[in-house]
C-alpha cells in the first residue's frame, strides 16, 4: 500500500473517489431498477455470478415474468475448490402470459367508437433514472458492474487498548484481520464471433480508518487494472494484459494462497482444451520501492549550481508462470476431481546502486529463483464441500515471494541458496445446519546465508478449525481452534536447547448472515472473542518492551463485517 500524507498527495484519492463514486451511483441505479422489475432470486450456491444480460423487456398484456440471478458471494480472490453450476440465463417457461381467446363476430364487428380508450404511455419496464436516458446512454451503462470485498473490525485487548493481530508464523488464522477493502468497477462487451471483453479497475484501501486516526487520508492502492479478452482469434482462448493479482486456490481461514499468487504487471494467455484441460501461462514484472531494486541519488549537475536527481538503480524483476489443469470429470462438472501442475521462473539483472554512509558503489549481482508446485483437489458442487492439497518448493529468488527482497545472501551475494518447501491442505463440508472449515500448513525455509545456524532456518506451521452451527437461516455461531509452531536451528539463550515457540488460540463467533447457510455466504455481522495461550519461548520473539512479550494470555474482542460479491478473480 502507498501511505499518502500531506494535503495534496489526498487529491489523487478524492479524485479517485469522486469517479468510483459517480460509476456507482450509475450502476447501482441500474442494478436497482432491474431488480425492482424481476422475481426474487431462488435458492442458489454462496457463490453464483451476476448475469450481465438485462431483463427482457415487458410486452403489453403479459405478467412481466422474467428471470435474473443473485449477486455473488465469492470467496474473495480464489476458487476454493468448490465447483458451483453456473445459474441458467434461460428464460423462464413458466410464463403467465394470458392467452388470447376466441372473440364472437358481433364483438369484431362493434362499432370503432366503443373501443377502449388509449392508455397512457407506461415507463420502461426497467424504471429508475436509467429509463429516463436515451437508449444508446442506457446500452453503455448496462455492460458496468459493481464488485466489491471487505472487512471492517473494531477490536480491543480487554486491556485498555486496540487489539491486534496475534499470529507469528508466516500465515496464520485470520480471526484477528484488520480492517481492509476492494472496490472494483469491471465493464464486460460482447462483440462479433463469440468474442467477450472485460475491463477490470480494482482500488484497494486498508486502515487505520478516519475515525480511528482523525487524519483526513487514506492508504490506497490499484490492485487490478487490465483487460481480459476471451473466445479471442479461436474459441477457448483468453488474453489478458494489464496489472493484475493472479491468484489460484486459497486457504479462507488463514488468508492465504498456498500455491500461486503474483502481483504483476503484464500479460497471459489462458486455453480450454475442450472440458478437461486448462492450460496458463504469463509473463510480467515488478520493482519493489527499497535499494534492492531502485535507487534515485542526487548529483552534481553537468552545468549550472545546485544538483540534480538521477535515478542510479533500476532493476525490475522478471516473472514467468504457467500453469495446468487437468479437470477429471469435465470442467463444467458439478463434482469431480482436479489436478494442476504449477511452475514459476524468477529473474533479476544485475545493476549498481551507492551506499547511503560511504557514498561507495556497490554492484547488485544478477540473481534468479524457480517454483515448482502441484495441486490436487475434490468437490461434492453440494455447499461448497471440498477439500485441497497443495505441495510448493522454491529455490533462489523465488524462496522469499515476489513481494519481498532476500533479507540475507550468499557468499557470491546471490539468493540461490535459499529454499522454501511447504504443503498445505484446506477443506470445507456443509450438512443442514452443521458446517465444517479447516485449513493448514508445514512450511520448511532456508535463507541464503552460508552459515548453519540461524533464525532464518526454520520449520513452522498453523493448523485451524472452525465448525458452525446455523440457528435457522440467518444466524449461527462458529467456533474456532487453532495450534501454530516454530522451530529454529539455533539455540535458545534462556535455555540453552534448541530455540522454539508455540500458542494455541480459540475463538467463539456469533454472527447474522442476512444470505442465509453457508460458510461462504456473506456478507456477515459478528462479534468475536478469542484467547491466546503462548509459551515462553513465542514471548521471547517480541522486543522486551512489546505487551506481546510481557503476558502468556492474551484476549481479543470485536465486531466485524464482512463482505464480497461480484468480484474479478481466478
């Protein structure tokens, strides 16, 4: 996230915001007046999608009996695994249209004068300030959808002061998130030859809140921002170019993608072949705002007095991902089973930046990385029921993500000695009013650093479960377990053996769910309530002045929201 402080770096945010604002208000007048002329929707899986294609107009004489489909409730970002049939776009052929009757000769034959007399001329079937725009205005808009995820939560320790995040490992429960929100405008066109485009500008905002800072600023960011273009030059096939999150299958309750998650700007390709085989492939790149990887100086200029500003660094990194599936029952499959293989290439070129004390240069080896990882997933198509399985292993570069900067390096001052293995599993099973959630990891790293020992070298990992109860349709409560480890290869100073840390937490969660059953039906309303039980040894990873390092027990209490629908993800 980009942290705007001053009065003027907020201008860019209002303008941002008076421009969402006004697609908005567009859009929602259109989803609004849609819905007020359309049935309400039948009972349909937590995650449906919306179906551009407007309601057929009303002719006179009939019902106005027409179909639409609910909004969606994705899990944000992710497939998680569960295969839903897509809602059918057919119109209903249930009509009440009445149908004409006979009329006798003596009615046909009546006088023109008692015939009825005109009607008024009726508003479009689908009101609302769109009917009042001509008819072009109206085709424009009809192609904006509005999506959105997100999270407010207000939280305390039980102590006096705001509650916070209590994990440790690298991806831990997400029972403590902090507050954080996705708004995004997409536009969809239908052209000549079965061709399909989708325009897709999501804007990302994350707290403190201004009610929680009482600074008139926000820290924003564009997440997404390309094109995608689908059933392009040959059926089957996508192309997409622009900045985008590329995102697989996620782990919901940990927050987290196990297998494939870049954040690039670029390009890719996507083919079906035919309803059992998806292949993806992508190439893109980023540069990270540090030393690593940018550097502007100040010099003296060729002329004049004063100095100028040069930018001395430039490295961006290089990213090539691809990706295949292999879908076992057919992809449009209610149930079935999948498997995917994953790779990823890493590159960085080498480059000279100035130490900031000794004003020295410094040469920036080229460096490189690779992923290899594969998936293997299950699903009912009954309320999301699934299960994943994903195992990764990254070498060099790659080992630290694509949003981080090796923190350590080799002897030759490269990456490459650096791994990351891991497997992690995630599943979900619903059944009447009883549901089931559980995710989890084990995670091997290895930094760069030739020497043997060291808190860089460690094995981690998180296991979580969380089962609901629903109480009728719009309320339930969940509660949730968890257990979270590290081991290091060093050794503690306070006990002389090998250095370790561990915490078990529980959580109880009341929540109203206004879309009824499911574990990823939102939005939701709740109130938290979890505890922490560290050991000594996770007291010992805080600074001795942190809270986190004084009290074994820690309490967090909330009320959140959360929600998510329509959105443009994998």
């Amino acid at each position: 996230m980009h942290n705007l402080t001053g009065r003027s770096s907020s201008r860019p945010a209002a303008r941002a915001g008076v421009a969402l604002s006004f697609a908005l208000a567009c859009v929602s007048h259109q989803r609004v007046a849609r819905a007020q002329t359309a049935p309400l929707p039948t009972a349909t899986s937590g995650r449906s999608v919306v179906d551009p294609t407007p309601a057929p107009p009303v002719q006179p004489g009939t019902s106005g009996t027409s179909t639409t489909t609910a909004l969606a409730n994705q899990d944000p970002g992710a497939e998680t695994g569960s295969v839903t049939s897509a809602p059918s776009t057919t119109p209903s052929t249930n009509s009440t249209t009445p149908q004409p009757t006979t009329t006798s000769a003596s009615t046909a034959t009546a006088p023109a004068a008692t015939a009825q007399a005109p009607q008024p001329a009726q508003r479009p079937a689908n009101g609302g300030i769109m009917s009042f725009l001509p008819e072009p205005v109206r085709r424009v808009l009809d192609g904006f959808s509005f999506g959105s995820y997100g999270r407010v939560v207000v939280s305390s320790d039980l102590r006096g002061h705001s509650g916070r995040e209590a994990n440790f490992v690298a991806w831990g429960t997400r029972i403590d998130d902090q507050t954080y929100s996705e708004l995004e405008v997409h536009r969809d066109d239908d052209f000549a030859g079965g061709v399909h485009t989708r325009v897709v500008a999501t804007l990302a905002i994350t707290g403190p809140l201004f009610h929680q800072s009482g600074t008139f600023d926000a820290q924003i960011a564009v997440r997404n921002l390309y094109i995608d273009a689908r059933d392009i030059l040959t059926r089957g096939l996508s192309l997409w170019v622009g900045s985008r999150m590329y995102r697989g299958d996620d782990i919901y309750l940990l927050n987290w993608w196990p297998l494939d998650n870049l954040n690039t700007v670029g390009g890719g390709a996507r083919y079906d072949i035919g309803q059992y085989a998806t292949v993806a492939a992508h190439l893109g790149t980023n540069r990270l705002d540090t030393n690593y990887q940018f550097q502007r100086i100040r010099v003296a200029p060729r002329d004049g007095i004063g100095a100028a500003s040069v930018v001395l660094l430039d490295r961006p990194r290089f990213i090539a991902s691809l990706k295949g599936t292999l879908w076992f029952m057919g992809r449009s499959a209610r149930a079935g089973l999948k498997a995917s293989l994953y790779g990823e290439a890493h590159s960085l070129p080498d480059g000279v930046r100035q130490n900031s004390e000794t004003g020295e240069r410094e040469l920036l080896r080229a460096d490189g990385g690779y992923v290899l990882g594969a998936q293997f997933g299950a699903y009912t198509g009954r309320r999301d029921t699934f299960v994943n399985v994903f195992f990764r292993f990254a070498q060099g570069l790659a080992a630290y993500g694509d949003l981080a900067v090796p923190y350590t390096l080799s002897a030759a001052q490269t990456a490459q000695r650096a791994q990351d293995a891991r497997i992690a599993l995630s599943g979900n099973f619903e059944h009447e009013f009883f549901g089931v959630m559980a995710g989890g990891y084990v995670r091997y790293f290895r930094d760069a650093d030739p020497s043997l020992f060291g808190r860089n070298d460690l094995w981690e990992g998180t296991m979580v479960v969380r089962p609901t109860i629903w109480i009728g349709q719009h309320a339930g409560i969940s509660a949730e377990g968890s257990y979270q480890m590290q081991a290091f290869n060093m050794l503690d100073s306070a006990t002389g053996r090998a250095r370790t840390a561990s915490a078990w937490r529980f959580g109880v969660i009341p929540f109203v769910t206004p879309a009824g059953r499911g574990n990823f039906t939102r939005p939701h309303l709740r109130a938290i309530y979890a505890v922490t039980l560290r050991d000594d040894g996770a007291l010992r990873l805080y600074a001795p002045d942190d809270p986190f390092a004084r009290f074994n027990v820690e309490h967090y209490a909330a009320l959140s929201c959360e929600w998510w629908f329509n959105s443009s993800y994998l």
